[in-house]
C-alpha cells in the first residue's frame, strides 16, 4: 500500500510539473518537445548565455556528425531487412542477424544521444538544469518521447 501511495504521489507531481507546458501548448505556444528540438526555442527558454550557446552548437554538431551515418546505415539495414524478410523462403538466420544489425545501429544512436543530453546538461546552471529535466519529463508526459 505504502508503495502505491509513493507511486500516486510521484505521479501527481509529475503532472504538476506538466501543467503549465500543458497550458502553454493550449495557447499555442510550443509544446514542450518542440521545445527540445528546436535549438534557439530551447536556448531561449533556458535563458543560455552566449557562451553556452556556442558550447551547445559545438555539441550539437558533434551529434550531428556521429547520428547522421548512423541514420543512413539504419536506413540500409532496415531495407537490407525489409528484403530478407520478403524473400520467398527466409532464412531465419540472416534475418535474425539483420535485426541485430538494426538494433546495434539503434542503440549506438541512443547511446550518442544520451552522451550529448549529459555534456548538454553539464553546461547549464542548476538552475537550468532543473527547467531542462522538468522540459524532458513534460514532453515525454505529453508527447511520448523517449527517455
């Protein structure tokens, strides 16, 4: 019981926390994972200094540099997939061995993703980081990003 008492708290002030991107997309403002995608957006409502914001650009070409191959050979490896998949008679390994291949090439995007968003956060103020962690949490509330 104790435990789902802690889990309903949780759970109220996590929406809490989502009300007012909640509001804010109501009146047509962006919603909280545009936000996160739109680097000015998210520049101005953290309120980043300009040396943050040429430390975050830096960042975000980094990811750019290491997503974009990544992208492109998960678009291969989805078609090489698709194809195995449709053959008249599939073998079981090769396609087992593409969807490997697919899930590894997924899982080093997130992984490239998730050390941006910690070199990201080591930038910001905490408090900052507080509006930025509250941003994520109300977009993956609203929105169904991934954590």
């Amino acid at each position: 019981m104790n435990i789902r008492r802690t889990t309903l708290a949780l759970a109220a002030f996590i929406a809490l926390l989502a009300l007012p991107f909640a509001a804010e997309a109501q009146q047509g403002r962006r919603d909280p994972g545009e936000i996160l995608h739109n680097p000015r957006a998210l520049a101005r409502y953290l309120r980043l200094t300009p040396a943050q914001v040429t430390a975050a650009q830096g960042l975000q070409a980094d990811l750019k540099a290491v997503v974009e191959p990544l992208r492109q050979a998960g678009k291969t490896l989805r078609e090489t997939l698709e194809a195995d998949l449709d053959a008249a008679s599939p073998n079981p390994c090769t396609v087992g061995q593409d969807l490997l291949a697919v899930r590894t090439n997924g899982d080093r995007i997130k992984a490239a993703v998730q050390d941006f968003d910690r070199r990201f956060s080591a930038l910001l103020t905490p408090e900052q980081l507080a509006r930025y962690e509250a941003l994520k949490e109300a977009a993956h509330l609203l929105g169904g990003e991934d954590d």
